[in-house]
C-alpha cells in the first residue's frame, strides 16, 4: 500500500523496516537500507502522519502490545490463591478456602494478601490462628490486628553498674 507522507513524498508501506518519531520529524528506514527524514509544520502534523504509517503496517510496537503477558483473570486469581494459601500457614480444607477466595474481587484479593502477613505475625502460635477460610469469609484483613509491643530485650538501666 501506497501512502502519502508529505507533498512530494510517497513511500511503499510494505517496504519500510522503520519508522522513528521525533517531535516534529520522522525518520524512515526502508528494506533496501535507504534513510529519509520527513519534517512537519508541528508536532501534531508528524504524530498523525506516523500513526497512519504505523496502522497501515503490518508490525506492532513491542512496549504497547502486552497481550501475551496479560493474564486471564482466573489465572491471576489462582496465582493470588496460591500466594495467599502460602502466607497463610495454617493448612486446613484448602477446597473450601479456593472457593471462599476466588469469589473475592482482585482488589480484595491483593488487601487479603497484605492483611494476611501481619494476621500470621501477631498470632505466631498456629492453634490461635482462625483458619483460612473462616478468616476470608470473615474479610479478616479489615479488622484490626493487635500487636504486642512489648520489648522482650533487656535494656540496661542507666543506674546499674554490673553487667548480666
């Protein structure tokens, strides 16, 4: 296909190996190792021109096109899951909590999965733990999550001499 890109210039879409945009410029590669440089009035003028270059080819922009890395909802769902279920520590009918968790949002996922490191942090012993599906069901990483601040260290007073 055939594309105009200025008054005097129309160039082959099929033989163009690269198209570069630079403010009010656009810099031309073709198969043949033959450059040209186009120059525009302004900024908008070059932007259209390169976009209807760019739709008119048959490549991508590898920084825009991610569709293969996105993943299905499901699949990060599960990968959530699987994070979740790992931080938990308290492995107990995991059937029951899969499906309790995947009827969560994404959003509430990602807050679970915060809420859930501090949860296993201020309940280090396992029998006091709620078990993971009682914990979701409950949306366990709104409450608050009480810690013991207490210094178990010994802190030497300033008065005392002898050492321990």
């Amino acid at each position: 296909m055939k594309l105009r890109i200025s008054n005097t210039t129309i160039v082959d879409v099929k033989d163009i190996l690269v198209a570069e945009l630079d403010d009010k410029s656009i810099r031309i590669r073709f198969k043949n190792n033959f450059d040209i440089v186009e120059f525009y009035n302004t900024k908008l003028e070059s932007t259209f021109i390169f976009n209807n270059i760019m739709t008119n080819m048959d490549i991508f922009d590898a920084r825009f096109n991610k569709a293969e890395n996105i993943a299905t909802e499901d699949e990060r769902k599960e990968k959530a899951f699987e994070m979740f279920w790992n931080l938990y520590d308290k492995k107990i009918d995991v059937t029951r909590c899969r499906k309790a968790f995947m009827q969560l949002s994404l959003k509430q996922m990602g807050e679970a999965i915060k809420g859930v490191v501090n949860y296993v942090n201020s309940t280090p012993d396992k029998k006091f733990r709620k078990n993971a599906t009682t914990w979701i069901n409950n949306m366990g990483w709104k409450n608050e999550i009480l810690t013991d601040k207490k210094s178990t260290r010994y802190i030497k007073p300033k008065y005392v001499q002898d050492e321990r």
